[in-house]
C-alpha cells in the first residue's frame, strides 16, 4: 500500500513540474498585444485623415489656380463675366449686390462662387477707381477654395493677382 501512494506522489509530482503558460499571463499577453492593435488602427485614422486632406487642399489649389487663371485670360471689359461650365460661353455676371456670396452691397467688390466636389469657390474682383473695368487701371482678383475635412475641420486656400488695365500701361488691347 505504501507502494501506491509513492507513485501517486510521483505522478503529482510530474503534474505540476509541466511546462506552459498560466491564464494570468495568457491575459498579460492579451491585454498587451490589445494595446498594440488600438494604436496601429487609430495611426490608419490618422493617416486616411491626411491623406484625405491632402486631396482636398490639391483639388482646392487646382480650383483656385484655374480660376484665377481663367479671369487672367479674359479681355479686360470681360473680367466680370464668367464661364462656369468651360464651354467657351459666359453663363453669369459676377455681382456687387450683398446677395449670393457677395458679402456688402455696393462696396466695389464683385463676386462669384461655386461648388465643386464638396469644395465652395468664391472668388472677387475688386477695381482701383471705379465700379466698372473701363474706369480703373488695376483690378485686384482673389479666388478662395473652404473645405470641410474628414475630422470636421473646416479648411480654406486662397489665392490673389493684380492685373493691370492694359489701356493703361501701353499693351494692345485684347477685345
């Protein structure tokens, strides 16, 4: 009988010699290795946050670029006009009445605005004498693109040219 209890003994003995993890650092391990997963996703957000930024402002500044670019373009006694859809046809009149953009009636400041891709153009004409192109020799042209990015913050790239009245400083005038 003292024989079977030494074995008994023994195997016990082997039981709580076996190797292996125990639940409490299972756990550790998990709680550990969780952390490490939250970071990695919430660095994706942060990076799709920029990238998405990123696009926006691009697509803003090409806005603008070729806004600014198009009322270059035109004849002088045109610069209030607009051709909205590229088609080679004027489509609106840039206004001065504090309605649609235009933030003050009457102020000499002519405006215009769009949206495009989630993306509101504005953009301003605004003369050195005068309310109209035939009086003044300089025209201040400004064209800001707002945004709203991913995070919810609203974003804004704006652009500004002087162009001169070419009556005025000696260049053939385009009509």
């Amino acid at each position: 009988m003292k024989h079977a209890v030494k074995t008994m003994t023994k195997r016990c003995g082997r039981v709580e010699e076996a190797g292996g993890f125990t639940l409490v650092e299972s756990m550790v391990a998990l709680v550990v290795l969780s952390i490490g997963v939250i970071g990695t996703i919430a660095m994706c957000e942060w990076a799709q946050q920029g990238l998405q930024r990123g696009a926006l402002t691009a697509t803003a500044l090409a806005l603008v670029e070729s806004r600014l670019e198009e009322k270059r373009s035109l004849p002088w006694e045109q610069l209030l006009t607009d051709d909205l859809d590229q088609d080679g046809t004027a489509e609106s009149q840039m206004r001065d009445d504090g309605m649609q953009g235009d933030v003050t009636n009457g102020d000499g400041v002519f405006t215009g605005s769009m949206t495009r891709s989630n993306i509101r153009l504005e953009w301003t004409v605004e003369f050195n004498r005068g309310r109209q192109p035939g009086t003044a020799s300089l025209a201040t042209i400004e064209a800001r693109a707002r945004f709203r990015a991913l995070g919810g913050q609203e974003r804004e790239v704006r652009l500004r040219t002087i162009r001169a009245n070419p009556r005025y400083v000696g260049l053939p005038v385009l009509s």
